[in-house]
C-alpha cells in the first residue's frame, strides 16, 4: 500500500532541516568575523587597500550565491534534496580543507607574497578568498533544498511559516554564536593573530560536518512535491511585473545592509579603539542576537501588514545608523538587528502579490537580489579606506534603508496583476 503525503512523518526529516539551516547561519557569520583576524595576520603590508582586500572575504562568500545558484537549482531537480543536501556538505568539507590549505602555505612559507594593485599581499590570503568562495557555494547547494522543504514539509501542528520560523530561529542562534566561536575558540581572544590556531578547529568542523553527512546518508528523507507547472509558456517577462522588480532591489539592499552591519560593525569599533575595540565581537555577537530575538517575536507582528512591517523597521533601522554616525557611537548599530530580523519575509511577500503563475519565477528571481550581501559590504570597505575611516561609510547603509523605505511607501504597490 502506497504511504499517503498525510501519513509520512516529517518529524525527523524537519528536525534536520532545522540543524542544516542552524549550521548555514554558523558558517555564514563565521566566515565574516574572518575579516578582522585575516586583516591582521595576512594584510598588515596592504596600506591604503587594506579594508577593501579585507571586506573581500565576505564579496567572495556571498558572489557564490549569484554565480553558482543556478548549478544549486539544477542540482535539487537531478538529484532531489538528499542529493543536493550531502553535496553541500561535500563541498563545504573543501572549504574547510581550502582554509587549512591557506594556513599551512603562510605558515610554512614564512607569509611569501606577491604584489597585488600595488600593495603586498601573501598568497595565502587568495587561498582564503577561495575557500569563502567555496563555503558560499556549499551553502548555495544547502538552501536550495532546505528552504522549499522547510515549507513543503508537512509536520502535525505547525504551518509552513511557523516551521520557516522555527528554522529561522536555529540560524540565527548559531549566528549569534559565530563571532564568539571565532574570537574565543579559535584565537584565544587574542589580538597578536596566529594564523596556524585554523588548524585545530577546523580539523574539527571537518568531522562534524562529515559525521552530519553520515547521518543524512542514513536518514529517511520522504520526498515532498511543491505544485508546478511544468513546461507551460508564460505569456510575458516575469520582469514586467514593477513591483518585482523593485522587490529584487530591495532584497539587493536588504541582504546588502544586513550584511555590511554584521560583518563591518566589529571592523568598525576596532577603528575607533579604545573601549568600543574591546567589545567589537560583543557587538557582532549582539547585532546577530537582535536577529534572533526578532524572529522569535516575528509570529506575534503576523497580524500586521507586511507593508507596515517595512515601513516601520526600515525607519527604525535608519534612524539608529544615523545616530550611530551622529554619535560616532558603534553600540547603536547593534539594535538595527531587531529591525532588520524581519525584513525578508515583508519583502518577500509584497514583491510576490498577484503574480499568480509566474510566482515561481518571481521567487528565483529575488534570490538574484542576495547578491547584495557581496556588493554592499565591499563598497563600505572600500570607501574606508579613501576616507581613512569607517564613520562616513554607514551612509550606504542608510541609502539601502532610505530604498527600503521607500519600497514600503511606494514601489510594493501592484500595477499589475497576472
């Protein structure tokens, strides 16, 4: 007799999505709280370049979404999601060995460099750059089959945004956790960097995520089917839909701002000196933890438009970076965490109303958007180092929240229907 959707149980198979989705979040901010240990030990010699080479760490991390998301997609539609799932951890088992690989070469070849737009910049710093690439692309792989699952899975008691919650919630758990993993376990809390403290802890990671791998091979995963219309011929651009296409910009800001926040706040404080350098991982840390409380509140502000959600949080969020810069005061950003905890699904929703069929399409292309998570945080590093400073660089982030604002007053409204 054939199991019924009804009679399959997605306990287990949630609960591991709910772990996946923990170790995405893990591995996302630990690879920005990378920027401040690889600026000191690796770009010491990188002058007027330093905060630009140094926010290439996140650029090479978050360009794997926009270069390898379609290889994910095609993935998840040949080998399905457990396929798709032991990929992911496949390649982010390379990545950990490409970031011990980039340790081993400064180590034992006393930190040999090459010039690189006129500063000195040691090879393994390149390798570094090509193992976040490679960390983001295992991640690519892992989102692609865990999110539609988190959703398409149906677990007794639960809806699809509670479990979207609920996963959401172990993210940001593992990503307020990351800053601390870094500083303390990692380095110790020191300030002298020793680059070869990499090779202990991510010996360790490897076995995780390999034991993970195991257990994933083991597991029952039952399929989950999500509606589609398959080879049918839609009349026109899913582009043609404005509010789409101002979403895909607005998600382009908000992963953007999000991001340059998260990753740049400890860059930051470490600029300023003094009492702020002491806490800058407390800062990361916190902003993250913002996050999470944001989006274990987020079921309670359902009733609540999501077009009020945006406009509300994106004014609070530009209010508190203003006053961040006004104050030259780096505590202030930290709240912008609340805030934006609960953009993405307010985005999400607005920039997908009435697209009827072309809702598919709709939705991979916001995901075009996630890119600005690459862009955005390297522009700030790079207009640090013209202004000699991090102040006057939070400006792009109140741009992004000025756009998010005006998204919510404006650019989400329908002008047409499919």
């Amino acid at each position: 007799m054939t199991k019924t959707k009804q009679s399959v149980n997605y306990l287990g198979p949630f609960i591991t999505m709910v772990v996946l989705m923990a170790l995405v979040g893990f591995i996302t901010v630990m690879n920005q709280q990378f920027q401040a240990p690889m600026k000191a030990a690796y770009l010491s010699q990188a002058g007027d370049m330093t905060n630009t080479l140094t926010t290439f760490i996140t650029f090479s991390f978050f360009l794997a979404y926009l270069v390898m998301g379609g290889v994910g997609a095609k993935s998840l539609d040949s080998n399905g999601y457990r396929g798709t799932l032991m990929r992911g951890l496949m390649i982010l088992i390379l990545a950990f060995g490409v970031f011990e690989l980039s340790a081993y070469q400064f180590t034992s070849s006393n930190g040999s460099a090459i010039t690189f737009l006129g500063v000195t910049v040691p090879y393994a710093y390149f390798i570094f750059l090509v193992g976040s690439f490679i960390a983001g692309t295992a991640l690519t792989f892992l989102q692609s089959a865990i999110n539609p699952y988190v959703v398409a899975c149906e677990v007794k008691g639960t809806s699809g945004v509670q479990r979207q919650t609920i996963a959401g919630a172990a993210n940001s758990t593992m990503c307020t956790i990351a800053p601390f993993f870094v500083a303390s376990i990692i380095f110790n809390g020191k300030t002298d960097i020793a680059i070869d403290s990499l090779f202990i802890p991510f010996a360790v990671l490897m076995v995780v995520v390999a034991l993970l791998a195991f257990i994933l091979s083991k597991l029952h995963l039952p399929n989950v089917t999500v509606i589609a219309e398959k080879g049918e011929k839609l009349a026109k651009s899913v582009w043609s839909f404005s509010h789409l296409t101002l979403g895909v910009v607005a998600i382009f800001f908000y992963v953007g701002v999000e991001v340059a926040v998260g990753a740049n706040i400890n860059l930051y404080a470490i600029d300023l000196g003094g009492s702020f350098a002491e806490k800058a991982t407390l800062m990361a840390s916190l902003y993250w933890g913002g996050m999470l409380v944001g989006r274990l509140f987020g079921s309670f502000v359902s009733k609540i438009s999501a077009q009020a959600q945006l406009l509300y949080t994106s004014i609070g969020a530009g209010i508190l970076v203003v006053l961040s810069m006004v104050t030259g005061n780096p505590w202030l950003l930290v709240g912008v965490g609340i805030f934006h905890s609960i953009m993405w699904p307010a985005i999400f929703s607005l920039a997908i109303a009435g697209l009827g069929k072309y809702t598919s399409k709709g939705s991979g292309a916001l995901m075009m958007g996630v890119v600005g998570g690459a862009i955005l945080p390297l522009l700030q590093g790079s207009l640090a180092d013209v202004f000699g400073s991090w102040s006057l660089t939070w400006l792009i982030v109140v741009v992004g929240e000025a756009y998010l604002l005006y998204y919510a007053l404006y650019g989400h409204k329908v002008k047409q229907t499919a």
